[in-house]
C-alpha cells in the first residue's frame, strides 16, 4: 500500500518531466520527419514521416559539394578537441598541484575572461590573424579554442580530487613530472577528459561565427557554414535543407552517447579509480 501512495506521491512529477521531455526531444524529431518530406510539406507542418528521403539526398549532393565540407568539419573539430584538451588538461594540472598565490591571480583573470563575449574580440582576433596570414587555415580556426577557460577550471577543479600521495610517492621513486603526468594523471582522469572531449567537440563542430569570418574560401568551408549558405539564394528546398541539418547534427549526437556516463562523471568531478 506504501509503494502505491508513493507511485501517486511521484506521478505528477514523472508527468511534468515527460512533457519537458517531449518539448526537448520534439525539434529533433521535426528535423528527421522533416528530412524525409518535400520542401512544400515541410512548409506545411506535416509530422509523418515522407518518402522523399532519397530524393532530397540526390539532390543535396548533385547541388553541393558536401564532402570537402564535411571533411573539413571533422578536421577542424578533431584537432581542436586533442590540442585543446592537451592544453587545458595541463594548465588546469599545472594550477593545482604547483598551487601558489601568483597563479590564484592568474586564474582570477582568466575566469574574468570568460565575461567577455566573443563579439567584443572578433573584429581584434581578425586583424591579428590577418596580420600573421592564418586565414583560412585549420591553425587560425583551431588557436582561440586551444587555451579554453572552461576546461582549464575544469580539470582544475577535478585535480583536487586527484590524490597527492600518488604524486609524492612517484617524485620520490625518480619518476619525471612530465611522466607524472602522462602515466598516472591521464588515465586517472578519464572521466573528466570524456567530459572536455564531449565540449570541446560540440563548440567545435558547431563553429559558425568564427568559421565565418576567417574561412572565405569554398575548398576551407565547414558544414555548417554550407548549410547557411542553403538558404542564401532565392529558393530554398526545405526538405534537403532539414537533411542537411540532420546530417550536421549526427555527429554531435553519436559523441555525446558515446561519452555520456563519462560526461557525466566527469562533470560531477569523478575520478576513475
């Protein structure tokens, strides 16, 4: 009788979070439906599935050039992601275990920045590029998320969970701080890393304003600045444009349940033991 009252005492909160669910996971379900219908159904509404998938396929690939596009994407999101999470997973190593006032100040400023939107600093990013001819090159795309303020305060605020014995007991047996590093932090670590891989490669992939503004050339493009330009012409076929979108979004999709219980280890500050 107790677990029933308490079924009832949780049914109008498991209603209320399968609504929210419903309204999260309905764009996406748009977007697949959308994929599979012509463009004047999609402007229509319709949410059955069509059978113009393959059409609207054809079609985006005879009318652009996806690959290089794509290619291009993945490039740029997977090198960002390693670099960054090599960076970042040092700096945030570094300001814990070699902890003193002078880096407290250090990282201070760098929380600071984190205030500043990235509007503010476009156009100066711009010009330096420009200056030192980074334009539509993967370095240009890849250096202002190499150093990223989030994931430095975040491995750093993990590192206090790391145990200082382990990093005493290998100073003392002769063991290198760079071997410190790469043997026993990393693989103890590899919740909060699931979890930088997972972000960094989201903000990567989905670049726009960025990518935007240094890649002017079509063989540099990314994907999403492709889709973009699906809807800069006179008509635009909505049906391939939403299979475009869909394909853009697979990526992200499969990375994130890939990692999803390490996400959130590493989120929550986990460390693999």
């Amino acid at each position: 009788m107790s677990r029933n009252k308490k079924l009832l005492r949780r049914l109008p909160k498991n209603i209320v979070l399968m609504v929210i669910s419903l309204f999260c996971v309905f764009p996406l379900f748009w977007v697949v439906v959308a994929a599979t219908n012509k463009s004047v159904d999609v402007l229509r509404g319709t949410l059955i599935p069509g059978t113009n998938l393959a059409e609207n396929w054809k079609t985006l690939v005879s009318t652009y050039n996806i690959w290089p596009a794509l290619t291009n994407s993945v490039k740029y999101s997977v090198v960002t992601t390693f670099v960054s999470l090599v960076v970042s997973s040092i700096a945030g190593y570094g300001f814990e275990v070699y902890h003193d006032r002078g880096k407290d100040s250090v990282f201070k400023v760098l929380m600071l920045t984190m205030m500043v939107p990235f509007t503010a600093t476009m156009i100066p990013l711009y010009q330096m590029y420009a200056g030192m001819h980074l334009l539509d090159t993967t370095v240009g795309f890849i250096l202002p998320e190499v150093s990223a303020v989030f994931l430095i305060m975040l491995f750093r605020q993990n590192s206090r969970a790391f145990p200082k014995e382990i990093i005493e007991a290998a100073r003392i047996d002769g063991e290198s701080e760079l071997g410190i590093f790469f043997k026993m932090y990393v693989p103890t670590m590899k919740p909060t890393y699931a979890a930088g891989m997972t972000i960094t490669f989201m903000n990567a992939w989905n670049n726009f304003m960025w990518a935007k503004l240094i890649m002017s050339n079509d063989a540099t493009q990314t994907f999403p600045m492709l889709i973009s330009n699906m809807t800069a012409g006179h008509y635009t076929d909505y049906g391939e444009l939403m299979l475009a979108v869909l394909i853009s979004t697979l990526p992200t999709v499969i990375v994130f349940f890939a990692l999803q219980k390490s996400f959130v280890q590493g989120m929550t500050g986990a460390v693999k033991g």
